[in-house]
C-alpha cells in the first residue's frame, strides 16, 4: 500500500510540476517539491561578492509591482532564508547553466558565473505572476512561488536578434526596451543593423558626414532619421552587458552602402553625387574596390568602431552585391586585372580579405550574410545563412562557423497568417508563423553531428523596410505616437519567445501543444510590460455537421482573454456576444470569432475561409470551371457572365487561375460582349496550370451603361484531356 501510494504521489507531483511550469524557454530539468516562497516586505536579497549588479536588477525588476523596498545585503555565509544569488560551479561547463531551488524558507539561485545567475533570476521573474512585470504597485497581490529545483543550460551559445535601425531610425530608449525583451527570454546577442542604403547610424567622429548627411533623408516637415552618437553607443554597451546581452554591429560592405556614399561621393565608383532616399529599394552603388581611399576610409570606420564594441565579432553584411558599377569602373578594372582576377565576385572575395586583415588586427572575428562565404577567404568567419542553406555544408566543412537566420523560420518581418485585417508586412517569404518558428532546428538534419559544436545557433531579423514604403508606418510626430516602436513589437510576439525555446531546449523536450499551453500565461506578461504583440485567434477545436447544422466548438488559448464572435458574417468587436459554450450555425462563413484580452487587446479573426480567399488580389470570382464544362483537347466557348462586376468604365483585367487537375487549360481567343453585340476580340494564346503564360487579359470599357449585360466568351481546351479545374477572377486595374 505504501508503494502504491507512494507511486500515486510521484504521478501527483510529475503532474503538478507540468501545470506550474509556464517558464519560456522551457528549462532543461524541472521538479517540483510541493513547497511555496512567499515574497513580503521582510523578504531580504543576499548576494556573493561579485554579484552586486545581479542584486540590484532583481531588486528593481520586483520593487515596483510589489512595492517592497529590498535590503541588499553581500554575504560569504549563506543565510537559511531570503533570496540568495550565488556563483557556484556546475557540472555543465556552460558559462550560462543555473541551479534555482525554491522552499518555504529560500529561493537560492547559483550560476556558473554571473551570468546564469542572471538567467536564474529571468526564470525565477516567470514564476511569478505576470503583474510582477508592472512598472506600479499592484495592491493585494500575493508574491507566491511554487516550490521546485530547477537544472539549467543553453543548447546554443548564440541566440540573437537583429533589429535594423537604418532603413528606420529607433530611439536609444527603444533599444534599451528591445535589450530587455530580449534578456527576458535569455536572448544574449543584439545584432545591431546600423548602416544599409537609407540610413549610416553610428557616429564617426573622423567622418561628420555620415550621420550628418546619411543620417537623414527627405526636406523640411519630410525630413526624418537619426543616429547613435558613441555616448550613446557606450551607454547601450553598458546597458546590455548587465544584461549579458553582446552587442554586434553590422558596418554593411561592400553593397547597401549608398548613405556612406552620399556623404562622400569618392566612395563610390563614379564620384557623382546622389540623395538619400525616401522609398524602399536596393542600391546599385557600392564602394569602389579598385581605390585605396575606399580602404583607408574603412580602416578609421573600424578602428572608431571596434574600440567602441567589446564584441569580440563584426558584421560586415556582404550581401547582395550589384557588381554593375565595378565592370564599368576603370580602376576596378585595373585592380582585377592587377590580381589576375576571373570575374567580379572575386574582387568581393579580396574586398573581403582586406576588411579581415582590419579587423583581425583588432581581435575581431568577421560576420557575414551566406554571400560573404566563399573560397579564398583567407581566415575563419562566421556565416549567418539567411538565404542559400547549400552553404551551411560547405562553410563548416572549411572550418567556419554558422548562425542560422534562414528566412522561412527567423523573418519576423514577414506576416504570420492570411488573415483579414493584418498589418502590413513584407511577404515574398510568405507566412513565418509562431508554430513555425518553433519547429526550427539550427542543427539540420542532413549535417554531421561532428559540427555541432560550429552550429552557434540561431537569429531572427526584424527588418525595417516597410517604413520606407511610402512612410506609412511612421508615426506622427505632433502627436508623439509610438506606433512603430509597437509595430516592432507586434512582429516580434510571441515569435521571439519561439526562437528563445529553439535556441536554448534540448530538441527532446520541445512539442509544440506543451509550448503552446505555456504561451497561454506569456501574453499578460507582454501586457505588464509594456510590449506590443499579436493575439493568437481562438482555436478550432471542432466543426461538425448534424442535419444542415454546424456546431463549432473553440478554445480560448489565452489566459486571462475571452472569446467574443459573431453569426452574421461581421467583424467582431471586444463587444460582441460572449462565447461560453459550442455555437449552432447553418452557415459556418458566417461565424467569426476573436480573442479578447482588453477593449484594447484583442486578436485577428478566426474564420471559415472562402476557398478562393487566397486569390483575393485577382479581383472578384466570375465563374470556375472543371472537367463538365471542358471538352479535352478540342476548342470550346466557355461563357462568362460579367455583369455587375463590370460596373464603370476603364480597364478591367480577367485572371485564369488553375487550381488542379492533370490538364493545363489553354486559352485561344477572348471576346468581350455588351447586351449581346461584340466589343472586342483578341487572340490570347496562353495558359493556365502549373505554370502559366498570358493567362491575364486587360479589356477596356469605355461606353459602360447602367444595367448593361457583359459576357466574356473565352475559347478554351485542356491541353491534355478535360480534367482541369480553375477560377476566373475579374478586377477593375488600378
């Protein structure tokens, strides 16, 4: 009986511990012991020497939503109570491994060096509640944490993010909120995007003119920008590093350089002198490889910039280089031809050479986008493979090591569903959704497990190149709005919590439903502490038809958050019905649902989509088509009722769009009728499948008259046999 009860209680406890543990990223080993600490006015700190700094973090992140002011107190005896913080050498010989144990007398972190204990304390802040990160006193609130013994260490030495301040110019109080989101979640490295085409954000005292002039771009109330001055710089450093968070800072070469080069047009290829610019492109102007004065210009940068960052690394981008002005450049030229060079990458490769010399000088390891890892390269880099992952293979097994940034998991610039009402984002990826980035493993499945130790781990990108779309992001400055440091903020929750999972758990512990659950608790943490961030729609638990009648039943995925939702087929509002239980519908794309934190806070739709929701830029659906109304390889009318969609003058463009099938349906003649009489005709010789060609047409209206008939008769086969399927999609062109 005792073994039985024994057993019952360790099934009790396992259990137990899996609902109190909603840390993020999930620890590597968790047990809970059933024991509480209660956090009061009396509760003292007590610090080892050398752990000062790590005292006083604690004290300001618990003092102001406690309201408690903590005695600090340095000890070489451990007392028996109170919160200890304490250095204490683990089996794991990572620098950042913890130890956290939690009783009713003590909670007692002790770190491998300053830093785990700093993540101890990260972890320790988790299990509190989530007003613990208020910046004002919550009242009857009680401090308590679950008792437990917590093992803890990095699977990666590498967890980054990058935050592109060029292409738009954030505060330093900006970058100081962004260090903290990022030591919230045991992040440690900033990746510092501080030069491209539309904006040289660090000062150089050598040369005023990169921040003066390529600091700023637009005239008079349209002037915008900004940079970093190296107080400033210093006090980010400084800031950072208490938070053991590295600074790297991205010095953008040979390419995305056009703000260097219209400071100083000698930078340049053709010496003439250009304006920033105000929308969104990539420059064709790059720093003349063949003049040493491009070389000296960089040696003062580096030398200005590497006394200013402790990092013992320095991205120099390397990306994306248009080598149009060098095959035209007569010095470029002289030089290739100097140096016996094939072609123009590899003058990048001896660009790329002279930079390392640089920086080796310094003690500085280079940094480069996958372009920048190539043969010849004459010391060991760091790739951080954003593109090509064919170069993660051949780049360690020249002894290089990776960051892995590969665009379909770590672009958070990138939207995270279709769904109506969506920011604007960029999209050429396509959708980096949260249960994406969580699946991301830096340690490929096809890499030999001998170069793990190169693979440092991962990095995610917040790129800022929608603010120079047309300005449409920026906020308006009378009113002193915050809008896009809350955009920056939207885009990075809750995927940077994913990526802070990927990067620090051991694969063998990741599942996505357990991280989900966890999540639930994160979003009033965001809330508390002032972050921006997306809410996650209610989740479909079931859809089932009895008799014409769906019942749809969801989940709330949000603690805290309520669902609210409609029948109609409306948007909902934080004030639609309150959904406490399965709803009946007959017509389930008339139900929609979000989730509600606040009035203020609340989530995208869930939806039934159209099944065509998708083509929505195509215009509005005229008809489809399928295997009835297609006679295999043989030509036939196929008719299209316009009318209604056709409803003014001006040009209008008609979209075939494939869907499926074994057949492409090719497309012959198009003719456009008015009640019944021939407007136009025109041979289109195209088609519609897996690849398409001219299967848009642009017809004009220019007689248009109210309640006219239009019909488009389109002469169309399957160019194989009839099984085709597709849509036809009318808009009226911009």
């Amino acid at each position: 009986m005792k073994r039985i009860s024994l057993a019952i209680l360790l099934i009790c406890l396992s259990k137990l511990s899996i609902a109190q543990n909603n840390i993020i990223p999930l620890p590597e080993n968790y047990q809970s012991n059933g024991q509480l600490f209660k956090i009061n006015k009396e509760t003292k700190i007590y610090y080892q020497n050398g752990l000062k700094e790590q005292a006083i973090l604690l004290a300001s992140a618990l003092s102001p939503a406690t309201g408690f002011d903590f005695e600090l107190k340095e000890v070489k005896t451990l007392p028996s109570n109170g919160i200890v913080l304490m250095i204490s050498k683990k089996e794991n010989n990572s620098k950042e491994a913890y130890k956290l144990s939690v009783n009713n007398q003590q909670v007692k972190i002790a770190g491998n060096s300053s830093a785990g204990t700093f993540y101890g304390i990260q972890t320790l802040l988790q299990m509190l509640p989530a007003e613990i990160y208020n910046k004002e006193r919550q009242k009857n609130k009680a401090w308590v944490i679950n008792g437990a013994v917590i093992n803890d260490a990095p699977s990666y030495p590498w967890r980054g993010m990058m935050l592109d301040v060029s292409r738009y110019f954030f505060s330093k109080e900006y970058v100081l909120k962004f260090i903290d989101l990022m030591a919230m979640y045991k992040m440690n490295v900033l990746h510092f995007h501080l030069i491209d085409d539309a904006g040289w954000r660090l000062e150089i005292i050598k040369y005023p003119k990169l921040t003066a002039i390529g600091g700023w771009r637009g005239l008079g109330s349209e002037k915008t920008g900004g940079y970093y001055t190296q107080k400033d710089i210093k006090e980010i450093i400084t800031y950072a590093a208490k938070r053991n968070v590295e600074v790297v800072p991205e010095i953008e070469l040979p390419a995305h350089t056009l703000a260097a080069i219209v400071a100083y047009p000698y930078l340049g290829c053709t010496n003439q002198q250009f304006v920033m610019p105000t929308q969104h492109s990539i420059s064709k102007e790059i720093y003349c490889v063949g003049k040493e004065r491009t070389f000296d210009f960089l040696e003062d940068v580096f030398k200005e910039t590497t006394a200013l960052f402790p990092s013992k690394y320095i991205h120099i981008g390397g990306d994306e280089a248009n080598y149009s002005r060098w095959k035209e450049c007569a010095d470029c030229q002289k030089k290739k031809a100097e140096l016996g060079l094939k072609n123009e990458s590899e003058l990048q490769i001896y660009f790329n050479n002279r930079v390392q010399s640089i920086l080796k000088k310094y003690g500085k390891t280079l940094v480069g986008w996958d372009e920048a890892i190539e043969d010849g390269l004459k010391e060991k880099m760091v790739g951080m493979i954003w593109n090509n992952k064919k170069k993660i293979s051949k780049a360690v097994e020249q002894g290089h090591s990776i960051v892995q940034s590969l665009t379909a998991y770590c672009y958070f610039d990138m939207f995270e569903k279709n769904i109506p009402g969506e920011v604007q984002t960029a999209t050429w990826v396509g959708p980096v959704s949260l249960e994406r980035v969580y699946s991301f493993n830096p340690m490929l499945s096809d890499l030999d497990e001998k170069y793990r130790s190169q693979i440092l781990g991962a990095s995610g990108t917040l790129w800022a190149d929608q603010f120079i779309h047309g300005n449409k992001l920026a906020e308006m400055t009378p009113l002193n709005e915050n809008r896009s440091e809350q955009y920056f903020d939207y885009l990075a929750l809750p995927r940077l919590s994913a990526l802070a999972e990927v990067c620090w758990t051991p694969v063998k512990l990741k599942d996505w439903t357990a991280f989900e659950n966890r999540m639930s608790t994160h979003y009033q943490r965001y809330q508390n502490a002032g972050y921006g961030f997306r809410l996650p729609q209610p989740k479909l638990v079931s859809n089932t038809n009895v008799d014409s009648t769906n019942t749809i039943t969801l989940q709330n995925v949000v603690k805290g958050a309520e669902i609210r939702y409609t029948t109609d087929g409306s948007f909902p509002t934080p004030y639609s019905a309150l959904y406490t239980q399965p709803i009946k519908v007959t017509n389930p794309s008339n139900f929609w649902a979000i989730t509600v934190l606040n009035r203020q806070q609340y989530s995208l739709p869930f939806y039934f989509p159209n099944k065509y929701d998708r083509f929505k830029k195509l215009g509005v659906l005229a008809t489809e088509w399928s295997p009835s109304n297609i006679k295999g390889k043989d030509f036939t009318i196929l008719e299209i009722n316009a009318t209604g969609i056709v409803n003014a003058n001006g040009n209008f463009i008609l979209t075939f769009q494939y869907t499926g099938g074994e057949s492409r349906l090719d497309i012959n003649t198009i003719a456009i009728y008015k009640n019944g009489n021939k407007l136009a005709e025109e041979t289109l010789d195209g088609y519609a499948g897996t690849s398409t060609k001219n299967n848009s047409y642009t017809f004009n209206i220019n007689n248009y008259e109210t309640g006219a008939a239009f019909t488009i008769k389109a002469n169309v086969s399957g160019q194989v046999n009839n099984d085709s399927k597709g849509a036809i999609f009318i808009r009226k062109a911009d």
